[in-house]
C-alpha cells in the first residue's frame, strides 16, 4: 500500500502501480480471511469495523479516480489506527457493546 499511495502522490502511471496494486488487494483479502474464519464475530468488533471501512475507502477509490489519493490516504490512516489501537477498542463487539475476549 505504502508503494501504491506512494506512486500517486507522485503522479506515477497507474500501469506501474498495478503489481504493487494487486499484491495489496491479495494480501488484504488473505489477512481479512484468515481473521474472519478464525471467528466471525471479528467482522462487528473494532479491528472488524476499521478494516471493513478501509476496504470501503479503498473501493471508493476505484469508483472515484479524482480522489483516489485522499481516499487511499484515509484508507492507509484507519488501517494504521485500527492495527495499533488497544486491545479494549480493537475486540470492542458493537453488536454486543462490550470486549470480546479472543480465543
């Protein structure tokens, strides 16, 4: 992502984005199923949350080229937030309105 934000901020050629593009769509889609299918409750927990709105930020850049970087820039914030909050936020259940203990 680093690369991909990187390039658009100097206005690289998306065709020489697009390795760096797809490795970070297949590590993320591997990072988010691997979450999911060691519980499902981590879809409406806090790290949950953040990387479904990253992956909505990130799917709003595609649909709008013109705000691709800024989209792509909140996207890289609320991942770097939602990988670093405390453990209370991060397994933080809304459905349940308390933390979750992991397995």
């Amino acid at each position: 992502m680093a690369l991909v934000l990187g390039g658009l901020a100097f206005r690289v050629p998306d065709e020489r984005l697009h390795v760096a593009g797809v490795a970070t769509v297949l590590s993320g889609i591997l990072l988010l199923a691997i979450e999911v299918a060691r519980t499902g409750v981590f879809l409406y927990q806090g790290a949950g949350v953040a990387s479904l709105l990253k992956l909505a930020l990130l799917g709003f850049g595609l649909a709008f080229p013109v705000a691709r970087f800024e989209l792509y820039l909140a996207a890289t914030l609320v991942a770097s937030v939602g990988s670093h909050m405390s453990g209370a936020w991060r397994h933080w259940s809304i459905l349940d309105r308390k933390v979750l203990t992991p397995d």
